[in-house]
C-alpha cells in the first residue's frame, strides 16, 4: 500500500452534482501541483445516481458508500481511518477547490507542527465571506441564535462575540473552533487526539472535536491567506424559530447535540486558546 503525502477526503449525503463539482475542482487543480495525494469520498444514504457518479466519472477516487443517513462524525471517521496520506484535507462535497489553497495549507502546517487543524478562508460563490471560525458556545448562545432573543441589544453583542466580529480575518489567528466544512490536519495529530466523538449524530462535533485538539496540546488555526467556495444551505435555520422547532428536524439535531456537549463538558473549565 502507497503512503501518500495528503488524502483529500470528501464527505457527502445525496449531492451527486456538487460531489462532481467538488472532484473535478480537484483534479483540476491538483495535477501540477507535485504533491502525491489522493481522493476518497464517504458518503451517507448513499442513491443509485451517487454510486453512477463514482463508477463512471471517478473510478480513480476510492468510494465508501453507505446506504443510512449515518451522520456527519462516521462520514468523517471512516476517511480517517481509510487515509493514507500523512496530512488529510476534510471537506464537505458542496466544496469547490481553488488552485493555491492545499499547497498553501500543506506548506503552512510543515512549518507549524504545533497546529493540529488548519482551516481556510470559505466564501459564498459570489465572493462573500462566510463565518466559519467562531469561539466556544455558552448555554446562552443556543438561546440567543435560536429565539427572538436575537433581537435584544445584549444577544447581539453576544453573537457578535460568538461569531469573533472583531477579527479582521486578514492574517492567520488561532481561534476556538472551526466548523468542519474544510478542515486540514495530519496523521499525528489525529492519533494523539482520536476520532470524532460518536455521541454526536450531527452538529457539535466539530465544536467538540476542536476542544479536543487544543486539550492535547494543538493549535486550531483559521487560515485566511487560502480560500474555498462553499454551497451553504443552512437546513437548520430554515422556517424561522417555532416552524423549526415544529417541522424542521435539523433544528432539533442541532439542540439535542448542544445538550450532549453542555453535559459532557459540565465542570470542565475551557481549554487556553493562544
């Protein structure tokens, strides 16, 4: 078996056309750049367009299917455990590669070997940036992003904290946590800290996992000198605070993961950020 120097891996869940947008961004970029890499995508409640998809168009990619909705942290897990790469990009299948972004993030964790996840920049495909890079959830949070509360002077000044408004995001910075869209990191950092959390089915584990890294001793960085475009569609907001919490079960995967984290973390004090 070839060790590679990077595995870029893909998670997916019933997005055929953006999974072969993500791969041909990829290919494209990736066949001048030297490093010897390669792909493999995981995707969950995988169809019969999805598996067309990968045997046709991308036979060269290694392909983990899953016929169950098995959730965001086995997606990421199961490319963990498949890397043969040394360093290994995790990005979502609605990513959409620019040319310097890996070389310049493989080139930035060489040098920074105290960094156990690397995040770059992520834009909307018109060119605006999305917030990606945030500090730790309070109780107060959930309630503030979640409820009317919004509109209160002090859960403004809350989320703005949360959502780290005061960071120019000009220059690389170490941050609490980034979501788990794009996320670099290396084999070693990744044995010393373990998998994601299987307690979380969706949402917080990225919160969790990055808490993670820092109690072991690694640096979370957001890296804005590299940029990918995302496709956001942000299911979880949808339908504004009651018609969510009735008809959107996003909404409550997003509550019930919040309330495993509070409680797996209670009487725990906050990791240094520095």
């Amino acid at each position: 078996m070839e060790t590679k120097e990077l595995t870029i891996a893909i998670n997916g869940y019933r997005s055929p056309e953006l999974l072969r947008l993500c791969l041909q961004s990829i290919f494209e970029h990736m066949q001048d750049s030297g490093i010897r890499y390669e792909v493999l995508v995981t995707d969950s409640a995988t169809k019969e367009d999805t598996e067309t998809l990968m045997r046709e168009e991308f036979p060269q990619v290694r392909f983990f299917p899953f016929t169950k909705n098995v959730g965001f942290k086995t997606l990421v897990n199961t490319s963990l455990k498949e890397a043969r790469g040394a360093f290994i990009f995790l990005i979502n299948s609605d990513i959409i590669l620019t040319k310097e972004a890996i070389p310049q993030m493989l080139n930035y964790l060489n040098k920074h070997p105290d960094i156990g996840l690397l995040a770059p920049k992520q834009l909307n495909f018109n060119g605006t940036l999305q917030h990606s890079c945030y500090r730790f959830y309070r109780p107060q949070t959930i309630l503030y992003r979640r409820t009317w509360f919004s509109k209160f002077p002090f859960a403004k000044k809350h989320l703005r904290w949360f959502m780290m408004d005061d960071y120019d995001r000009k220059e690389p910075k170490a941050v609490d946590w980034v979501i788990g869209s794009a996320m670099f990191t290396s084999q070693k950092a990744v044995q010393a800290v373990g998998f994601m959390d299987d307690r979380f089915f969706m949402y917080m584990e990225d919160v969790d996992w990055c808490r993670r890294f820092w109690e072991n001793g690694y640096r979370v960085v957001y890296y804005p000198s590299a940029f990918v475009y995302h496709y956001h569609a942000k299911g979880s907001a949808k339908g504004g605070f009651f018609g969510s919490l009735l008809f959107n079960r996003l909404t409550w995967y997003h509550i019930g993961s919040a309330f495993q984290y509070f409680w797996k973390y209670r009487n725990k004090s906050l990791p240094t950020v520095r």
